[in-house]
C-alpha cells in the first residue's frame, strides 16, 4: 500500500478541486506521500508511464490519476494525463473539456486535429477519451497505441493513465502491458477480498508490472461523512 485517501469531512472542497485550492492540506500531503511511494518503487529509475486502475466501479480511479497527476507535475515536471476509459469517461467533465475528439478519434484515424489540451492555471496536459469506439479493446491494444506512447514518452517526464475497472472489461488488462506500471485503487469498505483476488490473478496471469495500491475512501475517528463516487455499469454496455 502506498498510501491512503481520507473520506472528506462535510462542508469541504470536493476531492477534484481540493488539493487546486489548497495544496498544502492534508488531502495533498497524502497524494504526495503516494507520489514518493510511486518514485522508489523501482530500483534502477522511477515509472514513467503509469497506469491507474481499480476493481470495479466507484473506487475513485478517475480523481486519484488526475490528483496524482497534479501533484507529479510540481516541481516543474512534465505530465501528461490520458483517458484511457473509452467506455465510462469522466474526466473531460471533472476538467469541464471538449470531448468531441480524443484518443479514440486519433487510434481509429478520424481527426488530423491536435488532440492535447490544456488546463487553464494548471501545468498538466491532459488527452481525453474522445467518442466512445465500437471495440475499445482493440484500439488500446493496438500497435497504434503503443507508438503513440512511445512517441510521448520522451516528451513528458510523467505519463499517467486513466483505465477502466479490472473486474468489469478487458481493456485496462490490455494496457497494462504497455505502460511501466499499474497503481491499483482500492475502495475502503467496498472492494472485498474477492474482487482483489479475482483482479489480481487477471493482472499476473498479462504480466502486469504492480506497482501497488492506494486506499481510498478511508475512515478516521473524526470523519463518517460519505466519499465521492460515481455510478456505472460496464458490463452491461459492453
């Protein structure tokens, strides 16, 4: 475990502005604690592409790779965040961005258009999911995607990835094996010994590279409000 994510008391910033507004809260020391996890995980250089993934639905994958990307930025680093959940995405709405084209518009050949965008008074890029493609699978596991992360890697010094739950589609399984890393967010008082065990065999059986969990979602004695979350259902759309 690299490192836990309190629930938020009432009354406070939701978890997708906190650590903006306030980046010396505590909230922000945890991601930087995860941070430190992430860059001693490997002994000879630290991950460079990273993939975010979880069990099932409503962990909080989607706001812990975008946090994450945040605090990986400070210091002048580089970063690039990439929506790879072509089936659910979220983040275009959390950042309030275009989503009319975006990797799924790039690995299928339907826009020439710059698909990098630019977050006003942040120093991260971000790539969103774009339309969502009839066989997402294929597309992020194409040799069209590992080029294009191959392309990208010398260009930022961090690339954080966004993928869909394990448990629920193939494609973050897919991913896996392209990226230097899978950070695995498990949900405090929702993901059971089952799920993990299940996703965890998933993930040795591709030869994915865990680089270890976050908890998230965590009880303190002061906090019994309830986490953020959002609602879906992968399996039933495919």
């Amino acid at each position: 475990v690299l490192g836990s994510i309190e629930k938020l008391k009432p009354g406070q910033d939701s978890i997708e502005k906190s650590i903006v507004r306030q980046p010396l809260s505590p909230l922000a020391e945890s991601y930087r604690l995860i941070r430190s996890g992430l860059l001693l995980s490997a002994a000879e250089r630290p991950p460079k592409i990273l993939m975010v993934s979880s069990m099932e639905p409503n962990a909080g994958k989607t706001v812990t790779a975008l946090n994450l990307s945040r605090i990986l930025s400070q210091g002048e680093k580089k970063v690039l965040l990439l929506d790879c959940d072509l089936r659910k995405p979220r983040m275009h709405l959390i950042l309030g961005l275009n989503n009319d084209v975006g990797i799924s518009s790039y690995l299928s050949g339907n826009t020439n258009e710059d698909i990098l965008c630019s977050i006003p008074g942040e120093d991260i890029e971000v790539i969103t999911s774009g339309p969502r493609p009839p066989s997402p699978t294929e597309l992020l596991g194409s040799q069209k995607m590992k080029d294009l992360l191959d392309k990208l890697h010398d260009r930022y010094d961090f690339i954080v990835i966004d993928s869909p739950p394990v448990q629920s589609v193939t494609d973050g399984l897919v991913l896996s094996k392209a990226v230097d890393g899978t950070l695995v967010v498990v949900k405090y008082g929702q993901t059971n010994f089952d799920m993990l065990g299940g996703g965890m065999k998933k993930f040795h059986d591709v030869g994915t590279h865990l680089l270890g969990f976050v908890l998230n979602g965590q009880v303190s004695s002061e906090s019994k409000c309830d986490f953020y979350g959002y609602s879906s259902d992968y399996a039933a759309e495919g």
